[in-house]
C-alpha cells in the first residue's frame, strides 16, 4: 500500500491532478435545484441618490433601482415653491372630449357609383 502511495507522489503532474483531493468549490450558488439559503445575498445594484438640495450620491441596494430622490422639506421652502408642489399634488381634472357628429350627409353625390352600367 506505501507503494503505490509513494509512486503517485513521484507521479508525473498530470496524474497527481486527477487523483487530486481538494474539494469542489462550494457555495450558496453550487445547486441549481432548491433555492438559495442565504440571508444577505452578494449581489447589490448601483444606485443614485439624490437630496433635496440636488446633490447626488452613489449608493448599493437590494433592489435594482436607478436613481432614488429623497422628498423634500415643505417647511423650509418659500411659500411660493410651497404652493407650487402642492398643487401638482393634486390630481388634474380630466377633459372631456365631445365628438361632433356631421349629419350633412348627401346620397346624391354618390348616385353615380351605384349606376349599372351596361356591357354591350
């Protein structure tokens, strides 16, 4: 048994690699049947954040948003920008379209399209 333990040390390299020991690289993501049993998942999207004062700040999130834009302060705007926002708040009010119906039909311009005409 010490024989042929010691021939596979002094083995050519490409026989120790097929009798090599070390394990498979194991992780959350190693089965493709199940799901994955990790609480805090690797992968987080690139976000941008912007404040209220327009400036911007990269940031990671769970969830794959493009860009997050924080509310803003009503109290610290003037009163005119205060109106303003609240007024887009609200919601429009829908117009309402009336069809007009032309009734000035006249069956004599077409009496010439329903003329049979005779074949000789």
């Amino acid at each position: 048994m010490s024989s042929i333990l010691q021939r596979l040390q002094n083995a050519k390299p490409t026989l120790q690699i097929a009798f090599s020991t070390s394990s498979a690289n194991l992780n959350a993501y190693r089965a493709s049947l199940g799901k994955i049993r990790r609480e805090k998942y690797i992968k987080e999207y690139e976000t941008i954040i912007m404040y209220a004062d327009g400036s911007t700040a990269p940031a990671r999130t769970k969830e794959p948003r493009h860009f997050i834009q924080f509310p803003v302060n009503l109290s610290s705007l003037s009163e005119d920008d205060r109106r303003q926002r609240l007024a887009a708040r609200k919601p429009k009010a829908k117009k309402i379209k009336q069809e007009i119906i032309d009734d000035n039909f006249d069956l004599n311009q077409y009496t010439s399209m329903f003329n049979k005409r005779k074949t000789s």
